[in-house]
C-alpha cells in the first residue's frame, strides 16, 4: 500500500513537473516578440529592410509624416521600421527619405512651390518624398495608400520624378477658417513684410495660396459696408443682415446657423477663435442675440448650444509668442482630435480675430503677425486634411478693414475702419472647386455647405442660390 501510494505520488510529481515546463514554454511563446513575416516589398526589396529618415525642421511635418508612414506600415503589415532623424544617422543601406534631407536623392527631389502637389522619386536603394511645409502629409498619405495597401504586397516606384496632388475623398469633415479683417493685400503681406518675420518659419506666402482653389466673396450687409457681427452671421446663416445683429435676421428672428444645422444631422461642432466667445464671429457660429454687445445673452444662448448639441466652444487666445502660437496649435490639433471620434463627421469654425484689431489702428506689423498665426493654424488644419481627406476646407474672411493699398513701396493703409472690398475664398477638397475662379455672395458658402449635407434651403435664398 505504501509503496504504491509512493509510485502514485511520484506519477503525480513528473505530471506537474512536465505541466509546469509546458506552461512556462507558452508563456514564454506569449511573451515574446511576434516574428515580423510580411513579404512585403518596394521595388523587389524588402519592406522589412528599410529605414524611415525625416529631414530637420523645427515645425515637426517631416518627423510627424515619418511616424505616420511607419505607424501605418506597422498596422498593415506586422513590420516596425526605425524612424531615424536625418543628422543623426548617417545614410542607410534601404531608407524611405521623408523631406528634404542631407541624401544625396533629395538633391534630385525638390517639392512643387507654392502647391499642395509633392513628389517621390526611387532609387536603387532610397525612396524619397518630398512637399513644402504641412504638404509633406498629403505626400506620405499617398505613398502609404498607393504603395503599402496591405501586407504581402509588391510596389513598383518609378525610378523618376513624379509629381502627384493629395488624395480627396467625399467630405464628412468641413472647416471653415475665417480670417477677421483679411481683404486679398493683407494676403499678400508676406511677399512685402521680409524683415518682420516674428514666430514664423520663414514662409514666404500666404498658405491659403496653396490650396488648389480660389475666388472672392462680396461681404456687403443689409446696413452697407458690413460689421463682424452681420458678416459672421451671413457666412454661419446664409442670410444678410443688419450690422450689430448676431445670428438673427433684419426682423430680429433667430436663424439656424451651421453649427446648429451640423448638429441636428449628427456631426460634432466647434467653434473657435482668437477672440473671445462672445466676439462678434464666434456668437454668429453660436447664439443669437439682438446685438453683439449683449454679453449675457450671448453666454445664455452658447450654453444652450453646448447642453443641447455638445457644441464645444473653446476662444480667447490673443498670445503673440512662440509659446502661445504653439499653445494655440495644440488646442487646436485637441480639437481636432475630440472631433475625429464622432463617426458621421463634424463642422468646425476657427477664426483668426486680430488682424481686423490691427488694421482698425493701422499697425501693419502686429497685423501680419496674427496673419502669421493664422498661418500656422491654417498648415496644422491642411495638415490634418491630408491626413484625413474626407476634408473639406474654406478659408475666407468676414470683410476687408483698413483699406490696404499697394504702392510703389510696398502696403499703406487708406482707412481706420471695414472697407467694402471682395475678400478672398480659398478651398481644399471635394466640393471646393465650385468656388474656383468666380466671385460669390458671402451667403452663398453656409448655402453650399448646407446643399452638400442634403440641405436644399438653408438661409434666404430669394436672390442667391448654393453653387452647383
């Protein structure tokens, strides 16, 4: 008995020994590394040989489009490329070169000026993609859609230059940017302003002049000459107005803005602005109030929105540092981001309020330096479209102030208060190119904007109609 009890216990000790070592090994299975197995490949080479190397630059495209590409490239594929700094490496035996590095094929590549087109260019070993600025993005989009659409995949890069537009795609997501004050000469201020570049990178254009579309827009109101207020609330409405009145019609009547019309069809809101939220751009995109002085009704009728809609109203950053325009660019990219979650898309205003305020004092400087943080806005909000082409982007402005004038020495100003000048309309994405070329009615962006959700009679439409 005892010896078989024995015989029984030392069974059941080599079964457990033997069950432990089995348990040990799959969990050391477990805990390992996946093996990278894609056969993907470039150009007959390897995927899984290939280093990413982004160029040096101090505004983050070039690194941002690199950790896109090898985030992208780890999803579809298993693989995980290095992502190499430029000036930290020297050059790699199979490198995918994003921005205008120190190799010797950037020297071959340069981007389209100016342009929202890029390039890419392989060789034997490198391939390489180039586009000033935000327009990095669109080129490493397109090179990961085109080149690395799933795993087990063969690409063929041609061995020369090419040169490709960003990829669009229906608009689920539309942002409209409007800059207060900014008639076409203040546009231009970056061609004249070469010694007043304070917190900019260098650029030497306005960015709106990169998108592929172009036109004007007429800002009269009902008074005449249009105030913020009467212009904010046609480009949110679709109506003209009287000045002062803030979201309302001449007969004092609430209309649907597209903050609130977007609301209604499911997409996520926001508005935002350099202004505070009760400035006369930001309440247009989201109260109604009898005049815009009316703080309080203002700050009633957002809460509403807010409760109601979940309409996130984020304004009132005037910072003209380094600092405060990152700060700026930051919230802008949460935004952005917190949008992104809802799946039927979403509506967003931004607005760049300060180069109005200065040109009311005709101080040229300090206006070109809220056009060089819109600027900055503007790139972060292309970048993010290229990233995510079911984008449509506007950028316009409310009216003109200060009557800028070129002249022999450059941009004087010929007034101290809103001209009645045409202001400029810039687009990106599907549905932009209707705006190309022709001068509209400022009531006739919201309109468009309305008829691409299905929405056939927004604002007043008894003189002007949606583009078609």
């Amino acid at each position: 008995m005892k010896k078989n009890f024995q015989k029984l216990t030392s069974r059941a000790l080599s079964l457990l020994l033997i069950a432990t070592l089995i348990l040990t090994f799959f969990a050391a299975c477990t805990q390992a590394e996946p093996e990278q197995t894609s056969t993907s490949s470039l150009n007959d080479i390897s995927l899984a040989d290939f280093s990413i190397v982004y160029a040096d630059e101090s505004y983050g495209y070039n690194q941002r489009a690199a950790q896109y590409i090898q985030t992208e490239i780890q999803a579809r594929t298993g693989l995980t490329l290095p992502v190499l700094k430029d000036s930290d490496v020297p050059s790699g035996t199979y490198e995918i070169v994003v921005g205008n590095t120190s190799r010797d094929i950037s020297s071959r590549l340069e981007p389209v000026s100016d342009s929202t087109q890029f390039t890419i260019l392989a060789e034997d070993t490198q391939i390489a993609l180039e586009g000033e600025y935000f327009v990095i993005a669109a080129a490493a989009y397109y090179f990961i859609q085109t080149y690395v659409p799933q795993s087990d995949y063969n690409a063929v890069i041609p061995k020369e230059v090419t040169t490709h537009s960003p990829i669009v795609e229906t608009p689920d997501n539309y942002i409209i940017m409007i800059g207060d004050g900014m008639g076409v000469n203040q546009t231009l201020l970056f061609d004249a302003m070469t010694n007043n570049r304070e917190y900019s990178h260098e650029e030497n254009t306005f960015f709106g002049y990169y998108l592929p579309y172009a036109g004007f827009s007429r800002t009269n109101s009902l008074t005449g000459v249009t105030d913020s207020a009467a212009g904010a609330t046609a480009l949110a409405c679709g109506i003209k107005t009287m000045n002062y009145y803030v979201g309302q019609d001449q007969n004092h009547a609430p209309v649907q803005s597209l903050t609130e019309l977007a609301a209604s069809l499911g997409k996520a809101t926001a508005v935002l602005s350099t202004e505070v939220n009760t400035g006369a751009t930001p309440a247009a995109f989201s109260a109604h109030a009898d005049d815009r002085n009316a703080k309080s009704d203002i700050i009633a009728s957002q809460a509403q929105l807010k409760q109601q809609c979940g309409t996130i109203i984020d304004c009132g950053y005037d910072y003209y540092n380094e600092k405060g325009i990152t700060f700026i660019c930051d919230t802008v990219t949460k935004t952005l981001g917190a949008l992104s979650e809802d799946p039927d898309g979403f509506f967003m205003m931004y607005e760049e309020a300060h180069i109005d305020k200065h040109n009311h004092n005709n101080d040229m400087p300090s206006a070109f330096n809220a056009l060089i943080r819109f600027n900055r806005v503007i790139a972060l909000v292309m970048e993010y479209a290229f990233y995510h082409p079911n984008t449509l982007v506007i950028i316009t402005a409310d009216h003109e102030s200060g009557g800028l004038t070129a002249t022999e020495n450059g941009f004087e100003y010929t007034y101290d208060d809103h001209t009645g000048a045409d202001v400029p309309v810039f687009t990106h994405g599907i549905g932009g190119e209707l705006f190309d070329g022709i001068t509209v009615e400022n009531i006739q962006i919201p309109q468009t904007i309305a008829s691409f959700w299905g929405v056939k009679d927004f604002g007043d439409q008894s003189q002007f109609m949606p583009l078609t």
